[in-house]
C-alpha cells in the first residue's frame, strides 16, 4: 500500500512518521490511517466549531496539502518568541506590517543587547534592537499611522538624545527624536488619534515647559504640547480613544477638568471639556489601569475595583456612551488583584490579562477572552504562570501578551508569547 501522506507534511515533517496505516473496517469517506492509535482521520476531522466560526470541516490528509493551518486552527497553542527578553514585558504594539514592538525592564531580546525596547519580526523569526535603546525602563507604546513608534516612561535619553520621558523611534531612518522638551515627569500611557495626534498620560504635570497635569497631547504636525484643559488631580495610568477621537483615560485621580470624576473620564477635544462616565469606579484598590473601546465605542475598563456606577462587578466593567450605563461582565476576574491588560479583536470579542485565576468562574491563568455574544468568559488553553501586563492583536488574530511569566501554555516563553 502506498502512503499518501508523505506528500504532506507538519512544520517540515514528514506524516508518513506520525500516521500508521490503519486496519479497522471501512467507513462512507475511509481516510486509512490513524494518529498515535487514536482513531481513524475522519473521526478527528470531524467538524468542529468555535461559537459561529466553522474552523474544520471533514478534511482528509489527501484532500490538502500542508496540515500546519488545520493543526493552529483546531488547537490554538501558545509559541515563544524566539529566546524572548532578559526582564518583564511592560508594554506591546503592533505595526500595519505586523512587527511587534515589546518594551520594558529588559536590556536583551533574542540573547542580543536591546535596552528596554526591541522589536520582533514574526516573518523571519528575529529580534532587533532600536538603535541604541533608551537609558531606562519604558512604561507604553504607541504607533501611529506611518508607523512612527512613541515610546514613554523614566528614560531621559533615546538613541543618545535628551528625551525626557518620552520620544519617537522612526523605523524609516532608524533614528529617534524628542517631542520638544518632553514632560517632566513618568510617562504610564500613550494613545493616537485618527489625526495621528498623541496624547500621553503619567505622573507629570508639566509638558513642553507649560502646565500640565496628568495628560498633554503632542501635535506632530506643529511640534508642540497642548494641556488638556486642567488636567486631572493625580495621574493618568491608561487612555484609549474610540472612533470620534474622544479621549478615555483612568488612573488614581477623582478630578478631571476641575469636575468630579472617579477614577475614569473623557475628554472631548471639539468642545474641549471633560466629563465624568456615571459616578465612575469605586472599591478595591481603586484604580483603574486598562481601558480598551470596541467597534461600538463602547468602553471596557479594567483595574481593581468592586462597583461601577453602583454596579456590582469584579475588577472589570464596560461603560456604554449611547445609554450612558454601566454594566458587568458576567462575575467579572477574581482569584488575583487586578485587570492590567485589555485589548479587542476584529469579532469584538475582550482579551483581558491581570493577575487573577477565574473568569466567570472559569479557572484561568492571568488571561482571559469575554464573548460580548454569549455573555461568556473563557480561557486561553492553560494561561501564563504570572502577571500580563499588556495584550495586543495582529491583523490575523494572533495574541502577543507580555509580562512577568516564563511559561506560556506550558511552553518556556521569556516574558512574552504569541497565542494563536
């Protein structure tokens, strides 16, 4: 008997080596060959579903070519990024060419000197450093629409340059440059509008030599810092801006623009006015350290905190602007102390990573996915062994998370990991 199997291969190998010829009784549509004596190929082919999405319909070996996509899309797995960072992932984003850019407390990425911010090619499997770094840790990353990538946190130099705080990695000419004279303190948040405008949350409350508090934003196209109205009474430890370019931000302040507001605002740049979302967060630790806004705009907070507008929650809740209400996600994430990471993909469905071992009463570890659909929490295979900090997706749907773990899905994972 022939094998056609070794037309076909898994990662390179060939299937002739894993698939043995199988000998039980004929069936409608006889693949002939079993995995490991589990069964015969139609049975673990059989269709299979994800929610809506159709991920496997009866394939057979000789019907396709390379197993490779069947094999990710039946059982996402967790995969390293080569030999990862030497330190804690603090922040990812993701460039329109799908390069992801990682930063933090480390100085190494893939055994190579990168200090606190290196970027990941996932087509040639490879890390590489941005010239010669920064001088400290980096807190947030953002990249705009040409792909220029802003990084902040308590660095004082980029590429050799007074930075203070924050600065702007070109890819094009693979130099960096300061935005001004920078601001004058911790850098926690960056996010940019549709009009590739920056805004940038921390600790500050200078920024380009005026007052700031809490928040500024930078203006690229005139080179200048703008304070957003009064600011806020503490810092700003997360932004967001949905599809109107209004401006979501959460930290430990209960001010913003001089108007009660409990640890979550907006910002409104046409009318130039902050308000409040309802009576805001209030219980844990109160703090809000993650906001992410789906196709609807509507706002998924996360942080430590037990009551949003006098909703019971845990740790996460999801402001609508239409009705201008609060409401839970399901029991929310217990088990930990916080929400860190929050990030939405092409299907509206929240990915959410932290410190904490159950969603909705679902054991995970540290990350989680909520279906807005079903109203359903779920895990991501068997999570990551300590804290995620930050969560982004590609343009395929592929999961990068950082952190502090060292184990993804069981697989050794330096600090950050894809999930696909």
């Amino acid at each position: 008997m022939s094998n056609p199997q070794t037309f076909y291969t898994v990662g390179g190998i060939d299937l002739s080596n894993i698939f043995q010829p199988y000998s039980g009784p004929p069936s409608a549509n006889p693949t002939g060959y079993i995995v490991n004596g589990l069964g015969d190929l139609n049975t673990i082919f059989a269709p299979y579903t994800t929610g809506t999405k159709a991920i496997a319909t009866g394939y057979t070996v000789t019907g396709i070519g390379d197993l490779n996509n069947i094999f990710a899309r039946l059982y996402p797995i967790y995969s390293a990024l080569g030999s990862g960072v030497n330190n804690l992932v603090k922040t990812i984003a993701i460039n329109s060419n799908n390069n992801v850019y990682a930063a933090g407390e480390f100085t190494t990425a893939g055994g190579n000197a990168a200090n606190y911010v290196a970027m990941w090619n996932p087509s040639t499997s490879t890390w590489s450093a941005l010239g010669s770094g920064v001088n400290n840790q980096v807190y947030a990353i953002a990249i705009d629409s040409n792909n220029n990538v802003y990084t902040g946190g308590i660095f004082t130099t980029a590429g050799g340059i007074t930075s203070d705080y924050i600065a702007m990695w070109n890819p094009t000419t693979s130099t960096w440059s300061s935005l001004g004279s920078g601001v004058n303190n911790t850098v926690n948040a960056i996010a940019i509008d549709s009009n590739n405008n920056v805004y940038v949350g921390g600790g500050f409350t200078d920024a380009g030599g005026s007052s700031a508090k809490g928040i500024a934003m930078w203006n690229p196209s005139t080179s200048t810092w703008s304070p957003l109205g009064s600011g806020t009474n503490a810092g700003v430890l997360s932004i967001a801006i949905d599809s109107n370019n209004n401006v979501y931000v959460g930290g430990p302040f209960t001010t913003a623009g001089g108007i009660s507001a409990n640890y979550v605002a907006k910002w409104n740049p046409t009318t130039s006015t902050w308000s409040a979302l309802g009576s805001g967060v209030t219980g844990g630790q109160e703090l809000v350290y993650a906001i992410a806004i789906d196709s609807n705009n509507n706002v998924y907070v996360g942080g430590s905190f037990t009551t949003a507008g006098g909703v019971s929650v845990n740790n996460i809740a999801m402001w609508n602007p239409t009705t201008s209400t609060w409401s839970a996600l399901g029991s929310g994430l217990t088990g930990g102390t916080t929400v860190d990471a929050i990030t939405i993909d092409s299907d509206n469905n929240i990915y959410v990573g932290g410190y904490f071992t159950t969603a909705g009463g679902v054991s995970v570890n540290n990350i989680a996915m909520w279906n807005p659909s079903t109203s359903t929490w779920s895990a991501l295979g068997s999570g990551v062994n300590a804290q995620v900090n930050s969560i982004d997706i590609d343009s395929n749907n592929n999961v990068y998370i950082g952190g502090f773990f060292t184990i993804a899905g069981g697989v050794s994972a330096n600090y950050i990991a894809k999930y696909s």
